[in-house]
C-alpha cells in the first residue's frame, strides 16, 4: 500500500479553482484503488470539493468563521501539515501548491505538479516582490518527481532549470466524459454574448478582448460579454469598461461549477485570448459543454485544442477582431468546431489522468 500525503495550500485558499478540483479528482480516484491511500492535511476548508470529505473540524468551526477568517483556517492547516510531516506516516508528499514550508522537514519522496510557467515566461506581467517563482524553484530542485500537465509547460522546466528530464512526467488534465453536463440557470442572461472565464490580469489579454469587443459592439447591438469567476470586479477594471462605452455591455458573474457549465453551454463563443497556459482546463469544459471557442494561437493551446478552435494572433487586436467577427457570422463553422471539440475532447478523459499520477506515486515510492 502506497499512502500518499498531500497538503492543504489550495484546499484553504479556493472554494472554486482548477487547481483544488484537480487534487480533488486524485483523491476521488485513491478511494477507488486498493493500492494507494491518502491523507488529506486539511482540519477545516471551505472548498466546495471537500464539501463530502470528513474534515476532523468540519462540524466544529462554522462556515460563518471560514469565511470571514482565512487567515485562521490557513494557520490551522498550515499547523497540521507540519505535524503530519513531523510524523512522518507517509510513503510520498504531494504538496497543492508551491509554499516550500516542507522542504527542510521532508524526508520522504516529493511529488510536485507544475501547472504552468507563466511567472517565468512572462516576469513582466508580476510584481518584483512576489515570491512565487522562487518558491516553485526551490519545489522543482526538490523534486523526485515533476508532473507537466502539458510538452509544453515540460519543455518550459527544461528550458528554465537544470533538472534531469527523466524527473518529468507528462500527465494531461482530464475531464469526466462518463457523466452528463450538471448546469443551473442564470438569470436575466442576454441571448447572444461572448463569454470570458476565470481572471483578468494582464497576461489573460482581458483588455484587447474588451477592445476588441468594443468594435464588434458597433456592428452587432444585441451582443454582450460574459465574464465569468476571476474574484469580484476591481476598480480599474469597472473604471476601463466605462472608458470603453461598455458599461451595460459587460456583465460579471462569481459562477458555481453549475452555472459555468450554463454559460458554456449558452454562449456564442468562448474566448480564451491569454499569452499564456500550462494547459487550459476550460478548453476541455467548453468541449464538453458543446461550447464553439477562439483562442490566442499559442503553443499550448495548439497542444490542447489541436483543429478544434478558431485562432487569433495573440498580439493583434485586429486579428482577434476579424476572427471573432467570421465566427459569430458563421453558424456552420461554430457548429463544425463543436462537433470537433466532442471528438477532441475523448482524448482527454479524467480516469487515464489520474490513473497515470497514482501509478507515479507507487513508482516514486518504490524507489
């Protein structure tokens, strides 16, 4: 038996977010073996995955404490990894997220998911002061095993750190193809919008999807924008909306998982104009939602989504307003690309993903 440990980082600072549900989905898929096991460093949380998961103080502090302290609950978690790693009952730590509070006190074989290397291909776009490169430095170094969830974001490690590529595994997101899209209405939601997932900083290419949307608003009345999740909308970012004219154009929605996958499955379009992803796990929602999409012609999304997009120069708002303007113009061509975003996405099912980590961790731990 392979007894896996992972840790709480992610589990404490999101109640929605890819990261928290892929860590989720392994522990979904340990419980169905007989030869892993886990333990879970997590006392209290209010992630929406762990909502069936009997944390030791789940009916101890209410919610009504979680949510206004996460500081708390960070503390209390934080605390309880560290006296798990102390003890030691454990064959491979899988730490959620890049805080390298274990690496003095680790003895036994890490695994770590690098989920992409945005903060390394694009510095630009991050504070001076954030320390979240050097923190995923110091997990890659290490490391006895890496997972890239892409070729691209393994050949990004490769080409950033001195590290023996036999270390790095590829093992792709997955997504649940056994089960029916769960969605839940949205109210008052326009009829024909463009929709935009998940946050807004600058590498995401928000703004030149917003003026690109401004010119396409001219010509089509009725159109809308979407935005979705991303955390509550910032100052600058309702003071450039109104800037553009687009004030009652552009509508936020703080969406579930159920109201996403509404969203997709209602929009005309989802745009994802980012200049960069290690994988972009909402190409494979928007597939399985039937959902027609234009993505920024990056490497990673030429991995991900192969003929199944429409694509735009990443720089180039013309180019991204000409390409979104054809689409909406042709309903064949979004319904080709949805047909083919169907077949695209059997590539990527949820138990191969998972099964291929629970297999890294006996080999690591066979060691």
């Amino acid at each position: 038996m392979t007894k896996v440990l992972i840790d709480h980082q992610k589990f404490t600072t999101q109640r929605y977010g890819g990261i928290s549900r892929y860590f989720a989905n392994v522990i979904q898929g340990i419980k169905t073996t007989d030869d892993v096991s886990y333990k879970l460093g997590v006392l209290c949380s209010k992630n929406h995955y762990l909502r069936q998961e009997p944390l030791p103080l789940k009916h101890i502090i209410p919610p009504s404490i979680l949510n206004r302290k996460d500081a708390y609950a960070y503390s209390l978690n934080d605390f309880y990894c560290k006296w798990l790693l102390a003890k030691g009952d454990f064959d491979v730590f899988h730490p959620t997220y890049y805080d390298p509070y274990f690496i003095e006190k680790i003895k036994k074989p890490l695994v770590v998911t690098i989920h992409d290397m945005t903060y390394e291909r694009l510095p630009e776009y991050f504070w001076a002061q954030d320390p979240l490169t050097r923190q995923k430095r110091l997990n890659i170094e290490r490391a006895d095993a890496i997972i890239a969830i892409s070729n691209t974001t393994r050949n990004d490690i490769l080409n950033y750190f001195n590290i023996d590529a036999s270390k790095i595994s590829v093992i792709y997101h997955g997504i649940d193809l056994d089960t029916g899209i769960e969605s839940r209405p949205i109210a008052n939601l326009s009829s024909s919008y463009l929709l935009f997932v998940g946050d807004r900083s600058g590498y995401k290419n928000f703004y030149l999807f917003l003026n690109s949307f401004k010119q396409l608003a001219r010509r089509y009345s009725d159109l809308r924008v979407v935005l979705a999740g991303g955390g509550a909308m910032g100052i600058a970012d309702l003071e450039f909306i109104h800037r553009l004219g687009l004030s009652d154009k552009v509508h936020h929605v703080n969406a579930s998982d159920e109201e996403l996958n509404f969203l997709y499955q209602n929009a005309l379009l989802f745009v994802y104009p980012s200049l960069y992803e290690g994988f972009g796990l909402p190409i494979l929602e928007a597939f399985k939602a039937r959902c027609p999409m234009v993505l920024s012609d990056t490497a990673c999304f030429r991995e991900i989504a192969d003929g199944a997009a429409a694509y735009f120069e990443p720089n180039s708002m013309d180019s991204l307003t000409d390409t979104l303007e054809k689409s909406i113009e042709n309903a064949q061509f979004r319904n080709e690309l949805s047909t083919r975003g169907s077949e695209r996405l059997i590539q990527f099912p949820l138990h191969r993903s998972v099964a291929s980590t629970l297999e890294l961790y006996k080999r690591v731990a066979a060691r």
